[in-house]
C-alpha cells in the first residue's frame, strides 16, 4: 500500500528505464563521442580540441544542473508517495469515511494533494526541459566550434577547405549523440533515487 506500492510501480520503472533506455545509450553514445573526437583529432587536432572543449564545458553546466535535477525528482517521488499513501488507506476504509460523512472533505484533501503532485511534476518538468535543452546548445556549440575554428585555420592556410568540410560532417554525428546526454541524466537520477529507497 502507498509508499511500498510506490516502489513497485514507480521506482522499478525508473531502474527499467535506466537499464534499457540510459545505459544502452550512454555506452552507445560514449563509443560515439569518442570515436568521433578521434577521427577529428587525425583530420585536424585542433578542430578537435575546440569541439571537445565545447563537448566538456556542456557536460560541465549539465552536471551543474544536476542538484535542481534531484531535487526536483525527489519531490515528485515524495507527493507521489503521500498520494498513492492517501488513497489505498482511504479505499481500504471507505466505509468509515462514508459512515462519518467525511467524502467532501477527503475529496478536498485528494485535490490539494494532487495539485501539489501536479505543481511537482511541472517543476521536474522545466528543470529537465532545461537540461535538454542544454544538451542541445552543447550539441549545436560543437558544430559551431568545427566551424569557426576550422574557417580560420583556412584563412591562416593551416587546414584545406576540404578538411574544414570533413570535420563539419564528423561534429554533426556528434550532435544527436550530444543531444541524447540530457536524457541519459535524467534516466540515471531517477534510477538513482529509486535504488536509495529500496
């Protein structure tokens, strides 16, 4: 009931997310990233070292956001906890609320406890929307950083066009690997909370 019944649905839900969806990513998206870095750093290293010090600094700010992330998690868990809590003991003795007159009031309880969820959910809600869209910005910094750098290697006849063309089609497969970060997060924060309470 409540809390336990919360473990069950919930919190194996956030393991089997991280397990199937987090994980493959990561190790996907981690083979990717460092491949790709590589082939960039045989094109041209310096290309390479803007695009991965453009890679590091949004990893940097992801794992800075990483606080109102948990928080905002476990706060959802919690409202989701009283609520499921709420509700299974007000099921099971529904006949004594209905015998005391009491259904207005419970009702009203359930309400407001449900609005609190509701208010918790959009929290989560904006602070993983801000994760991802950092992700994306990491993503799309990469690609410009291939770019910017690799045009003033041409201008000072270091690098060809032609490698500049090459590096810019290596940083784009960066990019939805980059963007997939933000998730993998969110995946492992939700993971993280539900084997702490297990």
């Amino acid at each position: 009931r409540g809390a336990v019944t919360l473990r069950f649905i919930g919190d194996l839900t956030a393991l089997r997310r991280w397990v199937s969806l987090g994980l493959a990513r990561l190790l996907v998206g981690g083979v990717v990233i460092f491949l790709a870095l590589t082939a960039l750093a045989v094109i041209q290293p310096m290309v390479a070292l803007a695009v991965g010090a453009g890679v590091a600094t949004a990893a940097l700010f992801g794992l800075g956001l990483g606080n109102r992330l948990e928080n905002t998690t476990r706060e959802v868990r919690r409202r989701r906890g009283r609520l499921a809590a709420l509700l299974t003991d007000r099921l099971a003795h529904l006949h004594l609320v209905q015998a005391f007159g009491q259904e207005r009031r419970e009702a009203e309880r359930f309400k407001d406890l449900s609005r609190r969820l509701k208010a918790a959910f959009i929290t989560r809600a904006r602070a993983i929307g801000l994760l991802r869209a950092l992700a994306d910005a990491g993503a799309a910094t990469a690609s410009l950083c291939a770019l910017l750098v690799g045009a003033q290697l041409v201008v000072l006849g270091v690098a060809s066009p032609g490698v500049v063309v090459a590096a810019m089609l290596v940083a784009g497969i960066l990019a939805p690997r980059l963007q997939e970060l933000g998730r993998i997060y969110e995946y492992w924060t939700a993971a993280t909370i539900a084997r702490e309470k297990q």
